[in-house]
C-alpha cells in the first residue's frame, strides 16, 4: 500500500468516526503553494468533511492548537472533526472551493485585472473581523505552540528578509553587494521593531486563505492557513492583505480600506493611530519583500511559472513604495528594488520595431486534423497528450474542461504529466532562445489530445504561463480550437 493511500484511509477512518459511516466518494482538493495535501470526502448522503495531512508535526500542532482556540471565541475557522496528530491527518469542517481571489477574480470584467467594486463589501467584513483575531486571539493563543518563532522578533523579519535574498534576488539575478544589503536588513528589522508586537499575528493573511461562504446577510468570509501564526504587530496582517498581489487593489481602495480597519480598532478602545501609520510602510515593505521570496522559491527554484504571475503585480506595489520614500535610509536594498520595478514593471513600453517572436499555442483533438498554420513558416511543434492519464474518462470531469480548478488538481496531481510538461518546457526553452537569437519571428507549438478538451488544453494554458513568465519579450497567443464543442464555459480562464 503506498503512503499516500495510507494517509487517506487514515482520513477517511476519521470521516466514519464523525458521520457515523465511511465517505462514499474521496477526491484531491488542490493546495496551491501549500506542502499540505487535502482530499475532501463526501457521505453517500452528501455530508462532506475536507481530510488533511501535514508533514511537519510541529506546524500541525501549532495549527489544530489554534484552529480549537478561534473556534472558542467564535471566529469564521473551520472546526476540527477529528485528528490524528502522530499520523499527521486531521479531519475538517467543508468550507466549499469559493475563496475571496475567487471572488475577485468573477467579478472582474472579461479581459480586465483591475479591483472589481463589488468586493469590497467583502474586503471590508475581513476587516471587522481581523481585529478580533488579533485581540482576542492574542489573549488566549497558547504561543507555546507557535512554529517556528513565538514572535515576529528579530530573527523572523531576518528569516524573511534573507528569503527574499536568496530566493528572488540570487535567483532572479538582481546584483547587488551583500554586506551593504545585510546593514539595511538590520537597519529596517530594527525599524519594524519599534512597533507594539504583541498581538495575534495572523502571518498569511491574503485572498487565497479567505473562503467565501453564503451568510444570512450575504456572503461571509471564514479564515485558512493561520498556522504560521505568533506574536507580532498589528500592520502586518492588514499589509498582507491590501498588498496581496494578484488582488491588485489600487491605492484609492487601500486608503479607504485601511482607514475601515482604523476605524474599527478605534471602537474596540485601540488608539495610537500615529503609531500605526508610523510603522505601516515599513511593515508593507517587509510583506512584499516575503512575497517575492515565496514567489521565487515556487516559480524559479520548484519551477512552477504561475507564481512567478503575481512578480509584475508585486513590482507595481514595490513602485509606489519607491516613489513615496522608504521608512529608512536602505540604499543598498534601494536599488535592488529598483532594478526589480524595472524588469517587470507591468507598464507597457513601445513595442519592438521588427515586431519581436511570437509563440502560437494551440490545442486540438486529433480526429479533427493537425491545427493549420497561420504562420506560414510550416515549423514549430506538436505534441501528443493521449498517453498521458485521461480525466475525461471519469464521469466527475466530462463536463469540465482543462481550464477548470478541478481538471488541473487531477492532471497537477499526476507525476507522468508533471514530467511530460518538463519536458515540454525544456525543447520549448531552447527553441525560443534559438529563434530569438537568429531574430525570428514565429513559432508555434500545439498540444494534441482525444477530445481537445482536457489534457492538450491543460498543456496549453501552462506552457503559456511558463513563455510569459521566463520569456517576458515574446508575445504568446493561445487558441483552443475545440472550444466551441466544450460543454460548458469553463470557470477558470
């Protein structure tokens, strides 16, 4: 029996414990960046609970230890059906697939990435409710349990800032000298330090660790992934989730939206707005810098492109700090971050005057021809998905598409497609650095499957994350010929 099998029998014990009988239906929920892996287990009567496993037993303690506590004082966390903590497994309350990016993103126009208002009734609930966490959470956390630090103390915002170092500057290829960088990392943890820290620190406080649940007044926020929390400051909490990158909020909707929070911790007899805001840039600062450290360790170090979508949206946050003046004299980091605004900077400039290379993706279904060529170059690549493990075969994915969250958890679960993607990646890498090097200008590549439906679209879309991501300069198309014949409009785009 595999190990994997192992954990979710284990998982599924826990289920017939809760719901007095076992799941009838056992399925992958993806974990985006997590190290968890969760399944979500359904009763032949529709009760569904979400089994999870960590490998960490230390950050599962600090976790369960926590998610028990919330759930005393009341707070929108999911409950604890059961655990097994020596396994690592646990048992969860089924807070569904809607997650407040979710959200951002339906509401957004076709086409656009711009801060939808329709969320922020949303945006500002979390608000209301995130000081109760950090208060009340403060007071009754046992942060004996906390993982890896207690606080927010020096060393944290060193651990951070050194993660940014190592994975975004070194692996981005930012120069800068590292005994001059050292002194503004020490200079700026000192600033952050003269904050009050001795609150419930939620740690990662962004779109994605917010579900969105319907409510007797309408849709309610309920909170994930706390269990990187510690002591620590008030700011950071509120910096992680106005300068969520992908979220994307413009600076007219965080001044409003901070002032929201102020106002609200002004209620409950929390004064010191100056000190606050004394701190706050510095506190924004050091979020995004931790961001950009996770985005590189995913995308440059696991090679997962799509976190390295979000370094643009991070870049535009790292401009307006810039431009509004650091909180204190960092000359060194300064012009690291400089030089990171002006690689990916999402303002557009002219575009080249012999056009550039353009990478024309496509994907098809073989009974219906070879995709033509637009080109006219009659070269590029096709490559043939069918041996690859076929969601479409099972009754849950034939109305669904690869586009679609479910139908990407299946084939991102499957090590074949992982390493057939590689693949991929790789002879695609190198052919554009060859054309772009001979000064060319078209290539195309197309992903073949049965039906054109699920695995060549899958293909696809993540070849054109990777290309926009590690080739900046070429422009990417991407056509799904059978798109007409899908059933339905996928919910991922």
């Amino acid at each position: 029996m595999t190990p994997g099998r192992v954990l979710v029998d284990l998982a599924s014990a826990l289920f017939a414990e809760w719901c007095g009988e076992p799941p009838s239906d056992i399925r992958p929920v993806a974990a985006d960046g997590s190290t968890r892996s969760y399944w979500r287990l359904t009763a032949p009567d529709g009760a569904s609970a979400v089994g999870a496993h960590g490998p960490d037993p230390n950050e599962n303690r600090a976790f369960l230890s926590y998610s028990r506590t919330l759930r005393e004082l009341g707070l929108p966390v999911p409950e604890v059906y059961g655990a097994d903590e020596d396994a690592g497994v646990w048992l969860l309350e089924d807070l569904g697939d809607m997650t407040l990016f979710d959200a951002i993103k339906e509401a957004r126009e076709p086409g656009s990435d711009a801060f939808p208002d329709a969320v922020l009734p949303l945006y500002r609930r979390v608000l209301e409710i995130l000081p109760r966490f950090q208060v009340e959470g403060g007071e009754r956390i046992n942060f004996r349990r906390a993982y890896p630090r207690a606080a927010f103390d020096r060393q944290s915002i060193l651990w951070d800032l050194n993660y940014f170092k190592y994975h975004f500057l070194k692996l981005a290829h930012i120069p800068f000298n590292e005994a001059r960088l050292e002194r503004d990392f020490s200079r700026l943890a000192a600033h952050l330090r003269g904050a009050e820290r001795s609150w419930f620190l939620y740690r990662d406080l962004q779109s994605r660790n917010v579900m969105v649940r319907p409510g007797p007044e309408g849709p309610e926020p309920w909170f994930i992934d706390y269990q990187g929390g510690r002591r620590g400051a008030l700011q950071y909490d509120v910096a992680s989730l106005l300068y969520d990158s992908k979220a994307n909020l413009d600076a007219r909707y965080r001044e409003a939206l901070l002032e929201h929070y102020l106002g609200v911790l002004e209620a409950r007899g929390i004064s010191g707005r100056d000190a606050f805001l004394e701190h706050w840039p510095g506190y924004v600062l050091v979020r995004v810098l931790q961001a950009l450290g996770a985005y590189g360790y995913r995308g440059f170090f696991e090679r997962k492109p799509r976190f390295l979508q979000s370094v643009p949206y991070a870049a535009e946050n790292l401009r307006g700090l810039l431009e509004a003046g650091l909180p204190v004299e960092v000359p060194e980091l300064e012009g690291a971050l400089g030089a990171i605004v002006d690689r990916w900077s999402r303002v557009e400039g002219p575009a080249p005057a012999d056009g550039g290379l353009e990478v024309t993706i496509s994907s098809f279904r073989f009974s219906g021809g070879y995709p033509s060529d637009t080109s006219g170059h009659g070269g590029g690549y096709v490559f043939d998905c069918r041996g690859l493990p076929n969601p479409g075969r099972e009754e849950a994915y034939r109305e669904l598409t690869g586009l679609d969250e479910e139908t990407v958890a299946f084939i991102a679960a499957r090590p074949e497609a992982q390493a057939f993607l590689e693949q991929v990646r790789g002879i695609v890498d190198a052919h554009v650095a060859n054309y772009l090097e001979r000064g060319l200008h078209s290539l195309s590549v197309s992903f073949g499957c049965t039906g054109g439906q699920h695995r060549s679209v899958y293909m696809a879309a993540r070849l054109r994350e990777h290309i926009l991501v590690r080739h900046p300069d070429v422009r990417v198309s991407l056509t799904h010929r059978e798109s007409a014949d899908w059933p339905r409009r996928p919910s991922r785009v």
